[in-house]
C-alpha cells in the first residue's frame, strides 16, 4: 500500500513557482513521458497519473527512484525486525533482479528504511510511507513498514518496492495477475512483464516508443482507436474515428466496423 503525501508546506510552493518562473526546464526528468503517454485518474490517490488499469501499469513522476539502483537499510531501533522480516526484504528485493536492482546498504547509508510495526485493526500488510522527494521527483528519503500484526511474505515486500521504484497500485480486477494489484488476493509472486515494463518507463530505461494503432472504445458516431506503444503498451491521449476501408475494416487499426465494444471499465479502490 502506498500512503500519498498531500500536504505541502508554503515555502515548498513559493520556491516550485520561482523554479517555475525562472526556467520553464526546472522540473524536466530525462524519463518524463508527460505530454507523450496518456495520464489516467487514479481514484483511490485522488489524481491523474500516467499509464493506468487498461494500461497494466501505472508510475508517479512526482515520486520515485533516481536510475535503475535503489537502496535501503534496515532500521537499527527496531527489536522487531527479525531475521525473518529481514529475509522477506532480501528476498522480495531480488525479484526485480534485471529490471531495477535493491541494495541493501548495511552501514545505513541506505535512502530507504525498513522497519516493522504492530496495528491489529488494519487490512494493511505493509506500506510505503513517509517518503519525499527533489524537484526532479526523485526520492530523496522513504520507509517500508510491516505489520507484525499481519501475514508479511517476500511478495509483500516486492509490492512495495514496486512503489519506491515509482509504481502505483492497480485495482481492477483484470490487474489481479500483476505484482502492482494493490490488494494481497493478487495471483503473481514477483514482477511481471507490465511490471518491468512500468518500471522501465518510470527508471528512463525505455523513453522511446514504437507506436501502432488499436481499438479503444466506441461512441454515438463509432468505433475509435488510440495509438500505443507496441513494448510497454502506454497510450497517448488522443483518439480518432475508424475510417474503412472496402473489406469494412478500419484502414488505420483494422477493426471491423460491424464490431462494437466498450474497452474501458470502472475502477475500484482498495487497500493491501
């Protein structure tokens, strides 16, 4: 579970409209897909984020790692931090072995900390919390919490690394097979190809995109298609009408205009 940051104090504001005003570059991150993929709303964080539930991931600009390495240190004040809790953490860690590789820093130089807690009346397993970050997103301190309370497992922990890398949770039902579901009846035990994909776009890794053309969604004038992005399957915002062809197919996507279906369904909001 990933717990947003709301509140931000004036100073922070008054220096984010100064950076503004004085380069129109200030915020630019090298990975920034806003203005190339499509931003979706994200009902249980109350925003717009880019990728979404029909994409298969979703990434926070605002908040996530710098590069393809993160770190971590596991907290030296916590007695309940078990070798146990500890092996889930390493474990849940290697999982994105290839994709972004977790450091644990035993000096404690580590960005992240690791710790536990007790709360019996929670759903919550664990969470990721806590966190901050620089003008260009990038994390510059954040926690993993476990609740002693719960059943914590190495997927657990690989979920909330998911969310330090700069993923957001998904909800709905057809995200059940993905490590980011947000919800523990997930079906998957480590990342999966849209998780690595999400991951790869949020870390910079994959910035470029090899464009075609699907079918999004029907209106009262017909169908339409959107353009996407044939590796990480990430949208653009724009969408167009089918237009077709003498074999009654679209000459851009290749739906047949007899077809008629609703691609896009609600979400729901739920915690881990």
């Amino acid at each position: 579970m990933k717990r947003k940051i709301i509140i931000k104090t004036i100073v922070s504001m008054l220096v984010v409209v100064l950076m503004l005003q004085s380069s129109s570059y200030a915020f630019a991150h090298s990975s920034s897909q806003a203005g190339i993929l499509a931003k979706t709303y994200h009902s249980a964080y109350g925003g717009y984020y880019i990728g979404g539930e029909d994409v298969g991931w979703s990434i926070d600009e605002n908040y996530h790692t710098n590069g393809i390495t993160l770190t971590y240190s596991f907290s030296t004040s916590d007695p309940y931090l078990s070798s146990t809790y500890k092996s889930y953490v390493t474990t849940g860690a290697s999982r994105w072995w290839g994709t972004v590789t977790i450091i644990n820093k035993t000096d404690g130089s580590g960005m992240g900390e690791i710790s536990t807690y007790y709360d019996p009346n929670t759903n919550t397993t664990a969470k990721f919390c806590d966190y901050s970050s620089n003008s260009s997103g990038h994390l510059t301190v954040w926690k993993i919490k476990m609740n002693r309370a719960k059943t914590v497992s190495a997927t657990t922990l690989a979920h909330e690394f998911g969310h330090a890398i700069g993923l957001n949770d998904l909800y709905d039902a057809q995200n059940i097979n993905k490590l980011m579901y947000g919800i523990s009846s997930r079906t998957v035990t480590s990342p999966t190809t849209s998780d690595k994909w999400g991951a790869k776009v949020i870390t910079g890794v994959h910035s470029s995109h090899t464009w075609g053309y699907k079918y999004w969604d029907t209106d009262s004038v017909g169908n339409m298609h959107v353009k996407y992005c044939k590796s990480c399957n990430g949208l653009t915002s724009a969408t167009s009408h089918c237009t077709y062809g003498n074999d009654n197919k679209c000459t851009v996507c290749g739906t047949d205009m007899h077809i008629t279906i609703t691609s896009v369904g609600s979400s729901n909001s739920h915690t881990e």
